[in-house]
C-alpha cells in the first residue's frame, strides 16, 4: 500500500470531477502535482500542492482553488482533516485505522514490500567502477563499486531490469606499463635482483605472484626482446589483475554481469571505433578542423593542428571533442564513444556511469556523446562519486604496503567487515566528500550509523524472541499478526513508526528516479531512530511495554508493530547490500 501513490489517484479523481463540473478547463494537465509528507509533523500526514500548480492554468487564486479541493477531500471516508496552508498547500490528516492498513500490507506482503512497477521492466545500464585493471582495488573504488551495486539493487526493486556492467580500461599505455611492472617481477621470481622498482613502473608486491606464474609458465624465455613477450605478458597480467578484481568485489558482495573489455572494440579484424566515426560522419556530426586553446596556461603537449573533430557543442558541450591524437591513433573519447554506441545497440536507453572524483569533466561529453549516437532516444546519468579520507582515531591512515602507493579495498573490508563498509559509503550523498574513520565504524554506540541501524533490527528481534518465550500460545506470525487490532496502538511513538513505514514504497522510488542510493540508507538510520525512541518510552512508562501479560491483544498489535519495523529494516538494508544482524555480538 503507497498511501501517496493512493492519494494522488483519489486527487486526480477529484481534479477530473472539477473538469467535468468546469471549475477546470479541459485542456489542463493533471498530473503535474505531488502527494508527499508535510515538512512538519504537526501539519498533518500528507501535503499536496495540486491547488498551486493548477491554479494558473485554471486562471484561479490559488487558495480558492485549494478551498474547492479541500471541500471535496474532506468527504473522503479515510480523511479526518484538511487544512489550507500559506498561498494553496492542502495539509491531510488521515484517519488513525489508515495506519493499521498499512501494517496489514507490511506484515501480508513481506519481503516484497516497496517492490514497484516504476520501471516496467526497463532495461538500464549501470556501468560502475571500470578502473583500470592495474592492481587491486583502492578504497576510492570502492565507493564507486558499493554505489553502483546499491544503485543497481535499488533499480531492480522499482520494477527497472538493470545490468551492472564494468568496462575494462585495457588498450591503452597504462597496460603496457603494467605488463612491463610484471616482467619486472618475472624477473625476479629467476633469482635476479631487481633493485629498487624504477619510477614509472607499478611497486606494489601484488605483482609478485604474477612474476612467479610467468616464470612457471615460461621459465627463462621471455628475456628477450620486448615486442617478443610484452603481449604475452600484457595479456597474462591483465587476466591476473581481473582475477584479483573480481576477488576484491566478491569481498564486498558485488558481480559484475558483464566485464566490456575496452581492447574488444578494434579485436578480430573488427574497427567499432572507425565505424563509429563513419556512423557520426553520416550524420554530419564529424569534421576536420582546429580547436582553440584552453583557457589558462597551455599544457606542455598542446598542438594546434588541423583533427577529427566531433561536433559535442550541438548537444551542449563546452567543446568540440578530437577522436584522433597526431600519429592517428584514436584519443580515449573516441573508444569511449564506440564503447556507449554498444551500449544503445544492446537495447539501453538509459545509462548509469558511475565514476571517480576527477571525472568530472566527462559529464557533458559523455551525455554529448550519447544524445548523437541514439540520435537522442537514449540518454545517460554520469553520477560523479567524490574522494573517501581514511582516518584512525581522527588521524589519516597511512598508505598500503601491499599496494605500495594506496589503501586497498581488501584491507578495509578485512578490517571491519563488509557490511559496515557498505553501509557508510552510502551515508553521504555521493557527490560530497565521505570521511570513514576506522574506530569509528567499528564503535558500538549511537554516533555509529551502521551499528544504530543493525542494533535496531538485532533490538526488534530480541523482542519478539521474548514474546515467544512470553506467550508460547500466541501465533507470532505475520498473517497471524495482520489480524491483530492495530486501533490499540495510539500512543505518538507507535503512530509515528507506522507513518515512518507507510513512506517506505514512495522512498524506493524515489530515490530510483534520482539514482541517490544514500536515501535508504538515511531512511534506514531513521526508521532505527523512532524504533529505539518507542523502546526507551516502554523502558520509562510501564503501560507501553512491548509486552503485556494481562493484554494478549495489546501485545500482538505492538509485536505487529515490531515485526513489520523489522521487515522494513531488513529490506532496506538488504537494498543496501548489508546484513540485517538479528543478534548484536
């Protein structure tokens, strides 16, 4: 049950009587408005501002407008109050059996509450993480990663069919450093001293191993000349980092169904970025030509040259982008661009990039890119996730011996679990600087966001143990408990709960339509917030104790109550990828 979604259904029905009786003109459009809850609890339990956005088209005074709609809303059986506030806002107040309809939901739907029709089974792209597959993972790519997949659970639960891909940044000079960093250690794996890792090249041990498998599989072959064993060696090397790729993401519970690598695009005789460029030349979109130069201090490699160019300014970007450097091999843009045009002929209209902090400049090119290539039928949400700062106890954690120049996403989940990591990059908005502080997340107290949610959820299963233990005779299920009478339940800490879960199926959607993951968690923190503020109530006044051996009925309406507060804290973590702890050790 989405009180919201219902309300707008009987507001619009309202709004098309209005027309049909000509208080509103034919041509006006009645799905403009929202149905939310109010900015203050004291206003009610749902806000509409259909007076405001129709009273123009109507050509009426606003607070008219609102008192002809309130009049009519006030003879709806489940309204027990309407109020009109500042210039046309309409404040509800529903009646209190509203919300034991909407723990009978709770408890008969389950797991499936909240689940939605949004996206109608729409296929979306999410392409999240996609670094380089030069070494481990770092614990910025884990904000990306935990993002991505919350994201992608989170559009699965709205009704969309998301595809969590990850593109393998594999052709280009960064691997042949690589591959030249493991050769480095094939050699030392024959009993050569290598000395200190030349600049330029990867230190970190995590290629050590790579150098011991070369040598097992080689022996003292590849000592010769480059261009002999670097694409032996590239391609071993990259497989190895792939391996520990994946094995970082399983660490945290993510998997990629798709791994795009980026080398496919120009691999068995095939040129996707030559075809996308001839696609784009058809098009009119492709020229030769110069670009002006950047603002500000010119680079030290600045050319102007006559290039390929790719009109991006008809779609909104700031320049022309080039598709060719001056030896003629093709710049990343254009891979990129043969890269999104697979997408689009895979059958996605919507794209999700998730990337790092100093992607920034790629939003516009990238939605440039897609607008010409879908010829505007698709369009892609480049969702930039800013830097995590590590800290212990308040000071900045120092970097990874094993990685040799960063903190590697297996040591922080080693440390503190999967869960906890999970839980707090998505508790800052994903654009905002994210501060995680080991001592913190592993504190056992209420300014640790991720245990106040599990103790929560580990709380409400305490409880209801004791009830069966209580109250042997009692049916404790959730059909059982949809029956119980849930008009036993007044007091404003019970009330407030319900409302708080009849919000649920409204922030799922929500926060899909917005691709903002952080929203259930902040939903979850808040749900945990009036769960543990109507256990400390019961604590100090007797009469709202959970349990009451002379009332089997209060008893089972409030164990309703907790069951259904369970359900909701379990499913929004699990949108989340965490575990819901149902015992606190």
């Amino acid at each position: 049950m989405n009180i919201f979604q219902n309300f707008e259904t009987r507001i619009r029905d309202i709004l098309l009587q209005m027309q049909a009786e000509g208080m509103l003109p034919e041509d006006a459009k009645l799905d403009t408005f929202v149905v939310e809850p109010p900015r203050q609890a004291t206003h009610g339990d749902l806000a509409t501002n259909a007076a405001m956005v129709l009273a123009k088209p109507a050509r009426q005074n606003p607070k008219a407008l609102a008192e002809a709609i309130a009049a009519k809303l006030a003879h709806d059986p489940d309204v027990e109050k309407v109020e009109i506030a500042g210039p046309g806002f309409i404040n509800l107040t529903l009646k209190p059996a509203i919300w034991g309809d909407v723990l009978r939901t709770v408890l008969t739907q389950g797991a499936d509450y909240g689940r939605g029709t949004l996206g109608a089974g729409q296929p979306v792209n999410v392409e999240y993480v996609s670094a380089n597959p030069t070494g481990p993972m770092h614990v910025g790519h884990t904000r990306g990663a935990v993002f991505g997949d919350a994201l992608a659970s989170l559009l699965d639960f709205a009704g969309f069919k998301p595809a969590r891909e990850y593109y393998i940044n594999d052709a280009g000079a960064q691997v042949d450093v690589l591959a030249r960093s493991a050769h480095l250690r094939y050699r030392e794996a024959l009993g050569e001293d290598i000395g200190e890792i030349p600049a330029g090249l990867y230190p970190g041990d995590y290629l050590k191993p790579v150098g011991e498998a070369l040598a097992k599989e080689f022996g003292d072959t590849l000592r010769g000349d480059e261009a002999e064993w670097l694409p032996k060696v590239r391609e071993r090397t990259i497989a190895a980092m792939l391996d520990l790729i994946r094995d970082d993401l399983a660490s945290l519970g993510i998997k990629h169904e798709v791994f795009f690598s980026e080398r496919s695009l120009t691999a068995n005789g095939e040129d996707k970025i030559a075809e996308t460029i001839d696609f784009l030349k058809a098009k009119g979109l492709i020229y030769e030509g110069r670009l002006a130069p950047p603002k500000g201090k010119l680079p030290d490699d600045w050319e102007d040259r006559e290039q390929t160019l790719f009109r991006a300014t008809d779609f909104g970007d700031d320049v022309d982008r080039a598709l060719k450097k001056s030896d003629g091999s093709y710049t990343y843009f254009a891979a990129d661009m043969a890269y999104h045009k697979t997408k689009i002929e895979r059958g996605f209209k919507t794209l999700i990039n998730v990337l790092g902090a100093d992607h920034g400049g790629y939003i516009k090119r990238l939605t440039a890119a897609v607008k010409a290539l879908s010829g505007g039928e698709a369009q892609v949400d480049v969702k930039i996730c800013q830097l995590v700062r590590l800290f212990r106890g308040g000071e900045p954690v120092k970097m990874s011996k094993r990685a040799g120049s960063f903190v590697t996403l297996r040591e922080v989940v080693d440390e503190v679990g999967a869960g906890p990591v999970r839980f707090i990059m998505l508790t800052r908005k994903n654009d905002a600087t994210l501060d995680f502080d080991f001592e913190k997340v592993l504190e056992q107290s209420n300014d640790n966001p991720v245990f106040y949610v599990q103790y929560a959820h580990a709380r409400a299963c305490s409880v209801l143990g004791k009830a069966h233990e209580g109250f042997p005779d009692m049916d404790l299920s959730p059909d059982s408990l949809a029956k119980a009478d849930f008009s036993l339940l007044v007091d404003d800490a019970e009330v407030a709960i319900a409302r708080k879960l009849a919000e649920y199926p409204r922030l799922v959607e929500q926060a899909a339509q917005a691709h903002e993951p952080h929203r259930v968690a902040f939903y979850a923190h808040e749900i945990a917030a009036l769960f543990h503020s109507l256990w400390a109530r019961g604590k100090e006044l007797p009469h709202l104790r959970f349990m009451v051996p002379a009332s089997s009925d209060i008893t089972m309406a409030r164990m309703a109550l907790i069951t259904g507060t369970a359900l909701v804290l379990r499913s929004s973590l699990k949108l989340l990828g965490v575990e819901a702890i149902s015992e606190m050790r």
